[in-house]
C-alpha cells in the first residue's frame, strides 16, 4: 500500500534578540508563519547546541547582525551552515554606497553566505538584481516583500515638520530631507528614532548642520508603539530619501500607519508603489523640495487611505512555508 508523502516540515526559524531592525523583523514574521503552521518551532542563538545536527533552519542574516566584521559575520553562518541545511533571508545587500572600503567585504560576505545555503530569499525584486549587479550572486533568487499590516492613525494637530522615520544613519535620506526643508521654508524636522549603531556621531553632526542653516531638529529616540503612532500622526510631511536603499522597513511602517509619504524615485520605490498603488507620492530628487512644499499646505495628501493594504503578514507568512516547500522538495 503506497502513501502520499507528507509536505516536507517547516524549518526551525532562527531569531535573534534585540532592537536591530532585521531581528525585530526575524521575530515578527516568526510569529506570523507560527499562526499558520502549528507545526513552527523558533529557536535562537544561544539555544542552537540543544537543536541536533542536520535539523533544517532559516535565519535573517545581514552582516551586521551576525559579526562584529563582515569576516567575523561569514565564519559564523558558515559553520552553522556546515551543521544545519540552512536557508536564509537576506537583508541590506551590498551596493555603492557602502563605500570602497566596505563594498567588497560586504560583497564576499553575502557570496559566502549564499554559497553555504540550500536557498534564499529577499525583499525585494531591486535586491535580486542588486545581487546580480554587485557580482554577488546570479542564481535563484526568491522574493517575498515585506509585509504591511495596516493599523492607521488618526491624523492629530500638525507639528509643520519633515519627519524621517528609522534609525538614522549617513545615507537614510536625511540629508536630502534636511535640504528639501531649507528650499521649501520649513524651519523643523523630526528624526523619528534614535542613530543606528555607531552612527551617534554623525547624528550630532548632521543636528548642528541644520541648525547652521536655522532648521530645528527633533530626535525622538525610541519610541514604543503607542507614543510612535502619535508622533507619526502629527508629522506634516513624511519622508523617504534614501540614498543607501535595500527594503525599506520605513517605508512599510509609514504606509501601515495610513500616510502616504513623499518618496524620493527609485528602482525600490517604483515597484513598492506598483505593489501598493495609491500609498506612495513618487517623486524625483530634484523635485522633492517643491513637493515638500505643496505637501506642507495640504496635508491631506500624505495620507492614503488605502484598504486593505496589498501583501500582508498572512500573505508573507503563505508565502514563507509554499518557498520552503519547494526548496525543500
């Protein structure tokens, strides 16, 4: 008698602890894929000695997350790879900004990673090509895009500030912010969050660089959820600069909270807006100062009122535990 065989098991999800972007991120799609797959297991790296040798895994990997160096980041997948079938997906992928220096260690890291792995996956259609362009990788690639689960705010009293929401490190787009606010006549700007890890530095020098050209700007620092979401909904002009630009959890967080935020164009951008028509105000670099301006008198436009928002957590999750089926088949 011949049965049918079972769906190859979801594999153990790896998650870090910690504030960092990407495993705040590991963490909450963990929690998605387990309300669909009872099945799930999660584990995390001080409890990965208990998992038995040849258990199948998935991790969230930037090398950030898994070294102090990018060298240090590639012994440790690797060998965790040499123990584990691993799968992995991949986050702030190598690309031009990340400077001469940094650009090849950066490159080899993710080369090395990718190589050591049964699959991967990223966030976005630009990061596959980025892969290919930065000579990292050429083979299959999958793509689930972050998930937006909307939870909008009510909009509150404008603060007449730029906001720019997200850890800030050089490259985030603040910069651009802080020079569409001067032309447009804007004297304040929130930077919703705190510097990014080792970026404490370049935070008071970009605050005393406004302030030499008379715009006041407001750190926030951390905020939990509650005291974000009222802060995201007084801010009269949202945001998105990015010069160093991989997928954007920032940019998810603004659409998921109802605003609809100026977004500067890119190759990510275009395909966030044509995954999600109606929750993005595009524009071009040379014109985000103009469109500051006009936001800045209709603030009505930076909320998008869209629902219910493409590609949500159930989706992402469905789309997790079909990816790892055929990987694994």
């Amino acid at each position: 008698m011949t049965s049918t065989p079972a769906d190859p098991p979801t594999p153990v999800l790896l998650v870090h602890p910690g504030p960092h972007g990407v495993a705040v991120y590991a963490r909450d799609i963990a929690a998605e894929v387990a309300r669909h797959d009872a099945a799930t297991r999660v584990t995390t790296p001080a409890a990965l000695e208990t998992l038995p040798a040849g258990t199948p895994l998935h991790a969230h990997v930037t090398d950030r997350l898994w070294g102090s160096s990018p060298e240090e980041a590639t012994r440790h997948v690797v060998a965790l790879a040499a123990r584990h079938p691993l799968t992995l997906t991949l986050h702030d992928v190598p690309q031009a900004s990340d400077g001469e220096r940094n650009r090849p260690r950066r490159q080899a890291f993710y080369r090395a990673a990718i190589e050591a792995s049964r699959g991967v996956v990223v966030n976005s259609g630009h990061e596959r090509e980025l892969l290919r362009e930065e000579g990292v990788w050429s083979g299959e690639v999958g793509v689930i895009p972050l998930p937006v689960d909307a939870r909008p705010v009510t909009p509150g009293s404008s603060d007449d500030a730029i906001g720019v929401l997200g850890y800030f490190y050089p490259g985030k787009g603040h910069d651009e912010a802080l020079a569409a606010a001067v032309a447009s006549g804007m004297s304040r700007l929130t930077v919703l969050g705190r510097a990014s890890e080792g970026h404490a530095t370049d935070l008071e020098a970009f605050v005393r660089r406004a302030a030499a050209v008379d715009v006041v700007v407001e750190v926030t620092g951390w905020l939990d959820d509650a005291d974000m979401s009222a802060r995201v909904a007084r801010v009269a002009v949202p945001v998105i600069a990015h010069r160093h630009v991989s997928a954007s959890g920032s940019l998810a967080s603004w659409i998921g909270w109802g605003r609809r935020p100026l977004a500067v164009r890119n190759r990510y951008v275009d395909e966030m807006a044509t995954l999600r028509p109606g929750t993005l105000s595009v524009v071009e670099a040379d014109d985000l100062a103009v469109a500051v301006a006009e936001a800045r008198v209709d603030v009505g436009r930076t909320w998008h009122g869209v629902h219910p928002v493409p590609f949500g957590g159930a989706e992402a999750a469905r789309a997790y535990l079909r990816w790892w089926s055929e990987v694994s088949a």
